[in-house]
C-alpha cells in the first residue's frame, strides 16, 4: 500500500489522474523555483570570471582556487561548528517548551502557545536580528540595567558582537522550528502507553527514557533539520551580531557585493548545499521520521 494511500481515510481509493492533479502543482513549483535556480547556479560555478564579469568557459577555478582555499575552509568548519552548536542549543531549549505544552496545558491552550512563538515571524528576519542591537549592546538595557543596580561597573561588551549574541540571535529565530515538531511527535503519543509504564510502576524519569524520548525522536529529528539548515543559511545573524566573524554565507554575499565574483559564490553555494545534504542524509539514516507522518 502506498503512502498516499495509508493517508486516505477508511477504503476511499484513488485514481491515478488524482494523484497528478494532487501533486502536479507542488512538483511543477519545485522543478521552477527549486531545480531551476539551483541548475543555473550549479552551471556559474564552473564559469570563469574576469574584470567583475562572468567569462563562459568552463573551469575549476572556483572550486579549487576559493571552494578549498584556506579561508574559506576555516569559514566552512566554523558555520558547520555554529550550526550544530545551536542546534543543540535550540534543542535543549525547544525540547521542554514542547514538553510543557503537551503534557501540562490543555490540547487548545498549547497550540495557542505554540502559536504565539509565530508572532516575532511577522516581521523580517534583519529587523528581528537588529532588534538585539539595543537590548545587548554596551548602551543597552540590560546593561543600564546591570549598572543601575550596581551588579557591574562598566558595560560588558562580551552581550554583543560575540558567540553569546550570536547563539540568542539564532534561539529567538529558531526555536519555534524546534519545539513545533517535537511538540507534533508529543502529541501522537498514546496515552495508554503512559499509563501502561506508571502501571508497571516506572518513575516520570524511566517513562521519559524508556516511552516519551524514543518515541518523540522523529519530532527531534525533524527540529534538528530545520535548525540546523536554517541556522548555517542564515545572514543576518553572523553579519550583524557576530562581530566580524566571517561564515559561509557572509563570504557568499561579499563575493557578489563587492566583487561580483558570481562564479566563486556559485561554487560556495553548492558546497554549502552538498553540507546540508550530508547532515539530512545523515540525520534520515538514524531516525525514521516518516513515523510522524502516521501519527
């Protein structure tokens, strides 16, 4: 039985041209939005580039000359490094925020909750970010706060243009990717299975170990591809809160704003691409996150 079908409710049966209809508009919207973009990227990382224009002809400049040179790898492992970093991060902060809303508030007032953590997504991701700026800064207010009540004597520059600023940056951003589908994957959990390991007398912490983690793993997983593949694309972030740290995507962007060096940028691109797909690949090996999908 297909998975189209597992979905469909009691023995409806479905046709062949429903399925088309169903799904022809998404793959139509993926193969021109997606694979398109994506193809013309993949073909100017293999263009030459000369006097701020792009050359058609074909080279490995790209990828040997800037993909594997020095800065650039040392920008490769600190945007990996950061990425999983704050996944980890967003995961011990998400992981009981979806846990307190499934088990301690009623199934309407979590997903209210859980809806809440939307609103900061009404407005841009620069405007989020730089919204950190008068909170962390050495003029800030926790600093005037901290110096108000005498807990310091001079601002502490460590809130801002650090690896702290950094990691508030990215929770505020992404914790609401991790704690939605841990939450879902909570949700679908039998109450019977609960009351099954309290009946053979498991403390709340065996349950947790034995019953609610491994079947909340699937939620997890997909929390952690979310945060991570968010959080090593993201711009705004490193640019304005790091502090002169250069990550993947901030050398991305300096080779086509200052130099228009499209072919360079194209070659880090599908390096970063193919580091996403490593960690999916990798992340979809280890748990079977198709479990969420059939409650």
């Amino acid at each position: 039985m297909s998975t189209v079908e597992k979905l469909l409710p009691g023995d409806r049966d479905i046709s062949l041209s429903e399925i088309h209809a169903l799904t022809g508009p998404t793959v139509l919207w993926f193969l021109v939005f997606l694979l398109v973009p994506l193809s013309v990227v993949f073909v100017y990382s293999f263009l030459s580039y000369e006097s701020f224009s792009v050359v058609w002809e074909f080279t490995l400049d790209p990828y040997t000359e800037t993909v594997l040179s020095d800065t650039i790898i040392s920008a490769t492992v600190l945007t990996v490094g950061i990425g999983l970093v704050v996944t980890v991060i967003t995961l011990l902060f998400g992981y009981p925020i979806a846990y307190f809303l499934r088990f301690s508030l009623s199934e309407k007032a979590g997903i209210l909750l859980l809806l809440f953590l939307v609103i900061p997504f009404w407005t841009s991701g620069v405007v989020r970010t730089l919204g950190w700026l008068p909170i962390l800064g050495q003029t800030g207010v926790i600093n005037k706060v901290l110096l108000w009540i005498g807990v310091i004597d001079q601002p502490l520059e460590v809130l801002l243009y650090s690896p702290l600023a950094m990691a508030i940056g990215y929770l505020q951003n992404y914790v609401v990717f991790m704690a939605s589908p841990i939450y879902i994957s909570l949700s679908q959990i039998d109450e019977d299975l609960l009351d099954a390991s309290e009946t053979l007398r498991g403390n709340p912490v065996e349950t947790f170990r034995h019953v609610t983690l491994p079947l909340s793993l699937p939620g997890v997983a997909i929390g952690c591809m979310f945060t991570f593949v968010l959080t090593i694309g993201n711009f705004s972030v490193p640019n304005f809160l790091s502090g002169g740290q250069g990550t993947i995507t901030t050398l991305i962007y300096s080779s086509v704003n200052r130099g228009l060096r499209y072919p360079d940028a194209a070659a880090m691109s599908i390096m970063l691409l193919l580091l996403i797909f490593i960690f999916v690949y990798a992340l979809l090996r280890t748990v079977d996150i198709t479990k969420i999908a059939q409650g």
